[in-house]
C-alpha cells in the first residue's frame, strides 16, 4: 500500500487487484493530496493506460472507485 502522507513516484508503490476474471496491476504515477487524486498505470490483459482517480475515504480507509460497477479498492490502510 502506498503512503498517502506523501507524493509517490516510485515503482514499489503498486498492487495487484483480481476483479473476478483477470488479475489488474495498478502502478502509481503520481499522488496529488491537496486535490485528492493519484494517478495510476493500470496494466490489465497485456494493455497499459494512464488514468486519474478520485480519492475518497470512508471509516476503512483511502479508496479509489474503479470499473463500471465503481468497485472500492482500498488504497491504503488507516
């Protein structure tokens, strides 16, 4: 899990999601807390994007929402 106190660039601040099908690796690019956002290298069936989150938070924790089905995937652990 990344630290969110702090501006991530750096390879080891990823993790691996399994949404039911196939397993996505999310690579953090940047994390921008005064705007709430982190960016990721989302590499999912052999092809790699660049997309922007919202970071929201709940009672559990820093989580991004993802997919179409907006799934929370906990970013952190509080």
């Amino acid at each position: 899990m990344i630290e969110l106190n702090k501006i991530a660039f750096i390879d080891e601040d990823g993790f691996d999601f399994n949404d039911g099908e196939s397993l996505i690796r999310f690579d953090t690019v940047a994390y921008f807390p005064d705007r709430n956002e982190i960016i990721y290298a989302i590499t999912h069936n052999g092809k790699i994007s660049v997309i922007t989150y919202d970071v929201f938070e709940d009672d559990k924790g820093h989580y991004i929402e993802y997919g179409n089905t907006l799934i929370k995937i906990y970013i952190s652990e509080d």
